[in-house]
C-alpha cells in the first residue's frame, strides 16, 4: 500500500526521529580514531590531529577544515560534528604532515578535572593484603600534573621516594550528571595510556596522609601517545597493561583486573559532580610499583620509564 504523500512525510519523520534518540552505547561518532594533539616544530601553536596509524602520519584538522578549534578539549565539546570533521579528515589522506615534523603533547590539557581511582585492581589489593574496596576510592591530581608521553619526569627536591604507577585512562566526551551505568559508555569520548607517578612519602606519610599533594607534582601524570576512541578500541577492560623501568618489566597485568570498570566510574563520579568534555579518568594501577617490593624501589635521575597498554600505545618518560 502507497501512503499519501503528506502521511509519507511523517512516516519519514517519525521514523528519522526513533534513530537519533535511540541511546549510544559506546563513543560519540561511532568512528574508530587516534586523535592527538601537537605542535608543528619552529611553531609553538598546539594542534589537533588524527594518526594515519599508530607511529604514522598525521592529519592535521586545523589545516583541513579551519573552523575546527585547535585544542582536544574545545574539539570534544563540538560532540560529534567535532568527531565527524576528524573523520573526513583522515579519510581524505589530505593535510598529512610525517612525523619526525611534530612533537606529540598530552591529549588532552587543562581539563577541568583529572579524576583518579585508587585501590582498583584486584591483584594490587592483593599484593598489599588490602581488602577489595565496596565503593570506588576516588582523589584527583591537578591539571598542572599533565605531561606529555615522551616530556621528562621532573623529580622534586621536596621527595625521596618518586614511583611509577601504569594506568588505563579515558577522557569525558560531553557534559552530564547522574548518569546511569548502562549509558556511561556514550559519555567516553576515548582511552589513553598514564603514568601516575607518585611521591610516596607524601602520599603515606606526610599532609596527614591525605594523597594529593603527592599524586600532583609538576609532570607526575604524563598521557598519551593518542586518544583512542571507544569504536577503535575492542574491549578496554581487556587489555594487556605493562610498565617498564630502564627496560625491565616491573608491572605486567591485564585491565580485566579491574575492580570499578570505566562505566560504573562514569555513574559513580556523576553523582557528585558534573562531568564536561577533556575530563580525565585514572583508573587505578596493577601491581609491581617500587613501594611494595623489598626493599622497595624508587625512581632516579636518568631512568627511563616506559608505559604500554595493547592497542593503545606506549608513553616513554625519562626522569630528570
């Protein structure tokens, strides 16, 4: 049976109308991408771009389209034309510049929060004979700690006891509140691979024990290389998770390990603050950090400090 014109029209309608309001379950655009920021060498403008390929070249959006914004954070806030424009862009294979042309920053900077989550892996409880957390243990590093995945680790005269900790994090794609687990995930806009670096005794001994100040030094959470988006990345909370030290593997565990996973940590920080797009979450650490081993062990000038998560990346940070 042919319907009428004008009854064809709303059937249409109605019918576009149930596609965009059926929920996202994963990402934002539904597209699978590497998006980084950079600077061009001899320009200190920072970019946005999207990676041909982990390692290879890369698209810079600025340069593509110029009404797009040049920082990751103002592109995220554009939600999915954002997302779509950096699609076209990589698709096009237009605008590439090579690498040994740039030099990658964190993906994000200056979020308006970075949320961590300590406690979080089962076999980090375990080899501190710490009982599974109830409820997720949350604290937060300043914005100032980011560093980039290949800036130095500055070590501060004020600490002696300077650690690793290799972390899967995820970034905030747009802005809620109270959001339900089974929608968090539309909220993500990506994961990247951090390094949060820990001065220990200020985080155990010192400030009455509270965490910050030794979590939030100047260069204690490098980031990077890349934002991976969640279309690209198969299953987050299965994915090999490494950290090296002068090349030695000191952590080695998977992020199925996961006490909290990135959408019941969605649910549970919205409930006490608003979320926006650049938001990064830290989701806790497997074992093998120096403080725990015996005797323990600490970072030093001149050590090289390697973080890996398959299908992300690796950061690579040398201590100064």
């Amino acid at each position: 049976m042919r319907l009428p014109l004008r009854s064809s029209r709303i059937f249409r309608s109605l019918l576009c109308l149930s596609q965009t309001t059926t929920p996202q379950s994963r990402g934002l655009s539904g597209a699978a991408m590497r998006l980084v920021q950079f600077h061009r060498h001899g320009d200190g403008g920072i970019r946005v771009g999207v990676e041909q390929g982990e390692g290879l070249g890369v698209v810079d959006l600025k340069a593509f389209d110029p009404s797009m914004p040049s920082t990751m954070r103002e592109l995220l806030e554009l939600g999915d034309k954002g997302l779509e424009c950096a699609q076209r862009a990589l698709a096009s294979g237009q605008c590439v510049l090579e690498r040994p042309d740039i030099r990658l920053l964190s993906p994000v900077l200056a979020p308006e929060k970075v949320v961590c989550v300590g406690m979080n892996y089962r076999d980090h409880c375990l080899e501190q004979n710490a009982p599974i957390p109830k409820e997720p243990i949350i604290f937060s590093k300043f914005p100032s700690a980011i560093t980039g995945p290949y800036d130095d680790i500055t070590l501060p005269p004020e600490s002696q006891e300077v650690d690793w900790e290799v972390e899967l994090a995820f970034v905030i794609g747009r802005r809620g509140k109270h959001i339900k687990e089974e929608d968090a995930l539309s909220y993500v806009a990506g994961f990247t691979v951090a390094n949060d670096v820990s001065a220990r005794d200020w985080q155990m001994k010192r400030n009455g024990k509270q965490w910050l100040l030794g979590k939030t030094f100047d260069s204690f959470c490098p980031l990077g290389p890349a934002l991976v988006t969640t279309d690209a990345v198969n299953d987050p909370h299965n994915l090999g998770i490494r950290c090296l030290v002068n090349g030695d593997t000191v952590q080695s565990s998977n992020t199925d390990q996961m006490i909290f996973k990135t959408a019941a940590l969605v649910a549970w920080v919205s409930k006490f603050v608003t979320l926006s797009p650049g938001d990064v979450f830290l989701t806790g650490t497997p074992p093998g950090v120096g403080v725990f081993r015996t005797p323990p062990v600490f970072l030093k000038k001149g050590d090289v400090v390697e973080c890996q998560i398959d299908q992300l990346g690796s950061i690579v940070n040398r201590v100064v």
